[in-house]
C-alpha cells in the first residue's frame, strides 16, 4: 500500500528547471510516459551512499507525490535520508544535468552524486 504525500509540504521540492527537464525526458522516450520519478539512495559513490533518478513503478510502502506536474516516488528508507532536498537542474557545459542538494548530508563528492551523513 502506498501513500500519498502533502504536496504543500512535499519530502524532495524540484525546481521549475527539473520539472521541465523531466518532463521533456518523458515526452521524447515513450517508455517513460506515464512512470513516476523515482528518487532514492543506494549505498556506494565515493562517500559511501549515493542518489539515484529512474522512471519507475510505483510499488507498495511508497511515498507519493506530484510537483510542478511530476509525479513522484520514493521508499521509506530513502526518504529518511533525503527528506527536504532540492533536486534542480542546468544545460550548462560545466557541472550540467541534475543536481540534488541535500541538508542532512555532512559531506558530499566534488561529482554531487553521493554524500556521506
């Protein structure tokens, strides 16, 4: 069973520039319409745990949640780890593509895509 969260208090915000990216991922790769974002965390990254973007199922004992017109998901677990994070997004040449910032991580890699809490 799932849940379904407060979009007026959402666990990860995503800026306006995320969401136009995501959803034009979306529309150029069918595959991808009509799955949610999955966010998440995994262990390994060169500071033990690292974040992860997939479109994905929704599967039992998710959050739910929809912003900017992006659906959402992601585990208990996870969520723990990443609640209040920001997921933004720049086309720029230097440090482009998805970037998380995370308030509970004490220490993050130079390549943003893992920290250590």
């Amino acid at each position: 069973m799932s849940q379904t969260c407060n979009n007026d208090n959402p666990i990860i915000n995503i800026t306006e520039a995320a969401a136009d990216e995501i959803r034009s991922m979306q529309a150029s790769q069918p595959e991808h319409k009509g799955h949610p974002l999955r966010v998440y965390i995994e262990k390994g990254g060169c500071s033990g745990m690292q974040y992860g973007l997939v479109f994905d199922e929704p599967r039992d004992g998710d959050i739910q949640w929809s912003m900017h017109a992006v659906e959402m998901v992601m585990d208990p677990i996870s969520s723990d780890y990443l609640k209040g994070s920001l997921i933004d997004f720049s086309d720029s040449l230097n440090q482009g593509g998805f970037k998380l910032t995370n308030p509970k991580a004490k220490h993050s890699c130079g390549c943003g895509k893992s920290f250590e809490v």
